[in-house]
C-alpha cells in the first residue's frame, strides 16, 4: 500500500513597499547605523527581497529628506549630525502608510532645516504598544527635551505614558482628534467636522436628495479618538443636511466582513436606495468597490461616491474617487514653525482641509 503526501507550496511573501524600506532604513539611521555609507541598491533589494527599482526609490525618500546624500565614489552617505547643531527632537509616530509618510518626511526636514536634529520612533515597531512607556524613555535618554507625538490615544491614555509626557519641556500632538486631555501642549488638527461639511455639501449642490454617511461603528462610552472622530464627522454631516433641507442615512460599520457586507447590499438595493455617498476613508469605498458592482450601479450616473484622507487608492480605480485632503504635508509644517518659535506655548491650530472633486461626482477641481 504507497502513501501518497501532498505537500503545500508555501505562497511567496508579498513584496516590501519602497516606503516601508525606507522607514526601516531610516530607523537604522537614527541609531548611527550605516556608516560610513549605506548599503548600495543591489544589497538593499537583496536584503528586502525587493526589485532594483524599489530599492532606488527607498533611497531616494531618504536623500529627500536630507538624512543621506550621494557622494562621488562612495554612494549614499549619512549626512553627519554636528553637535552644536541643535537640541533633539523626539518624533514619535507612524513612518509609513499613505498619510504618514509625507507628514514624517515634511516634519524631519523641516526640523533639520531649523536646526534641531529629529529622533524617530515608529509606534508600529514592534513592541511599541505593548511597552509605549520604555520606548518613549529611550527617545528622552538621549537627550530630547521635545517630543512630537501623532496623538494615538494610546500613548495618552497609560499612566506611565502620561507621567513621562508631564515632564517633558515642550509637547507637540499632530492629527489628534481629542483635545481634551490636561497636557500643556501645541496641538495640530485637521478639522474633520469642516471636512464631513464640504463632501456633504458638494454632494448636496449636484443635486442629490439621498447622501449616505458611512462611518465606523461607534462603541458609545468608549474613550478614545474614535468616538471623537465619530462625533465631528456626523455633525459635519448634518450640518450639511440640515443646510440642505435633508433627511440623513447613516450606516455604521462593524469590523465583521459579513455583517458589512450585508449593510452594503442593503445600502445599495431598494427604490429608496441613495443617490450618493460619503464615506469616512477612501479605504471603505475601496472595499466596497465590487458590492456597487455586483449591484448595476454605474459610478457617477446612478451613484455619487464621496471619500477621505485623498490617498493614491481615490486615483487607482477606473473612476477616480472624489476625496476629502486632510492637507497632512500643511500640517507637518505648521506643527515644525511652532515648534521652531521655541515659546514651549501651548494652542491648537486647527488645518483646513479641501475637496478635491474628481470623476465619481462627475467633475474635477478643488474647493475649498
């Protein structure tokens, strides 16, 4: 009797991004690694098990952001870190992902500019959210009397992590959706209330009667800056219904992929089915893209799509998505110009955002 096994080939691992390479590399950096030069491409792609191309383009976020530059004869080399540059600078926030890649990169540069040299921390690292209170001691061990900080409500809401934040000199938050917390602080904002009020109302003014919301399902009760951000993009929706004389459809969504599922199709059928609809993420327009489909809906003659945070996914599809900019770049160098006033003043400036209207409304163009 012969046995027959079947053995599984084992998929190959998805492709690194080139800003996923480049916030490694740049973390390296920061840590004195690779002097006196950087790996040249071909060891990169080696190493990431990437393409040449991405490789190039990895080292090529960091000659833009000034951490490296290219020598004659010797490649990509560090730029050196005089110690009469200026105080440090502790960046504590996501390095990657559509947003906040050009925030961290506006932020560093700017900072290098004025004189201060920035320290990098990712909160993606690994075990960053298991410990937040030992990786921010580290950034303050070397000697940084200020720290910017993305503002995850994670980092505020531990007692360890608020007494270390209490005795730094000067704190920073950027795209912080809660203000209410007791730290003297300058606080960067992106003003969602305004952003939800100019998708809505731009859907309005073309007429549509019918505009849905989708959001994420809000746990009531819950702190955190989900339930905040839950709250201004509601009011900036009724607010613009009520302006309009309408009535609003509001779908929350869970995390259940079939249960989610379910609130689309039923979104999406029906005589009484919306004409439009704005949705807090590109990202949820996204993975909605093949239920509008399956429907018959044709984008933008039977339904007006509205998104937001305008990533590369509003321009990636066969109909561009309308988006709302939370101006993150604007952001980053506001957040620096105060920082760089060196007052150690707290206050809020709160960033408006801009539609930037594309194919799924049926037009192109900026309003602001």
């Amino acid at each position: 009797m012969m046995v027959h096994q079947s053995i599984m080939t084992p998929r190959p691992a998805p492709l690194m991004k080139y800003g996923d390479v480049a916030a490694v590399l740049r973390r390296e950096l920061s840590r004195g690694l690779h002097r006196p030069r950087l790996p040249g491409e071909r060891a990169v792609a080696q190493r990431f098990k990437i393409n040449f191309k991405t490789a190039n383009k990895a080292i090529g976020v960091l000659v833009d952001e000034g951490l490296v530059e290219y020598v004659r004869g010797k490649g990509a080399v560090p730029r050196k870190a005089a110690p009469a540059r200026g105080p440090l600078v502790g960046l504590v926030l996501r390095t990657t992902g559509h947003i906040f890649e050009p925030m961290t990169r506006v932020m560093i540069g700017a900072l290098q500019k004025g004189g201060l040299l920035p320290i990098v921390q990712d909160t993606q690292d690994s075990g960053f959210q298991d410990n937040p209170a030992a990786h921010l001691a580290r950034v303050l061990a070397h000697g940084a009397q200020t720290l910017i900080l993305e503002g995850e409500h994670l980092l505020v809401n531990r007692p360890k992590v608020r007494k270390l934040l209490s005795g730094v000199e000067r704190l920073a938050f950027i795209r912080l959706y809660e203000t209410d917390f007791d730290f003297r602080a300058l606080r960067v904002l992106s003003d969602y209330r305004q952003g939800a009020f100019l998708a809505t109302a731009h859907l309005a003014s073309l007429g549509h009667q019918r505009i849905a919301f989708v959001t994420h399902a809000w746990v009531h009760g819950k702190a955190g800056y989900g339930a905040t951000l839950h709250r201004a993009t509601l009011e900036g929706y009724r607010a613009a219904l009520d302006a309009a004389g309408l009535s609003p459809i509001v779908v929350e969504e869970t995390g259940d992929e079939g249960q989610r599922h379910m609130a689309w199709r039923a979104l999406l059928s029906g005589r009484s089915r919306p004409t439009a609809i704005f949705a807090l993420g590109d990202w949820r327009l996204v993975r909605a893209w093949p239920l509008i489909r399956a429907a018959g809906l044709s984008v933008p003659r039977d339904l007006a799509l509205v998104g937001y945070e305008n990533t590369p996914w509003s321009t990636g599809f066969e109909v561009p998505f309308t988006s709302v900019s939370i101006q993150e770049e604007e952001m980053a160098r506001l957040l620096v110009e105060g920082v760089l006033g060196g007052d150690g003043s707290a206050g809020r400036i709160d960033v408006a955002p801009r539609l930037i209207v594309r194919a799924s409304c049926g037009g192109a163009g900026v309003q602001r």
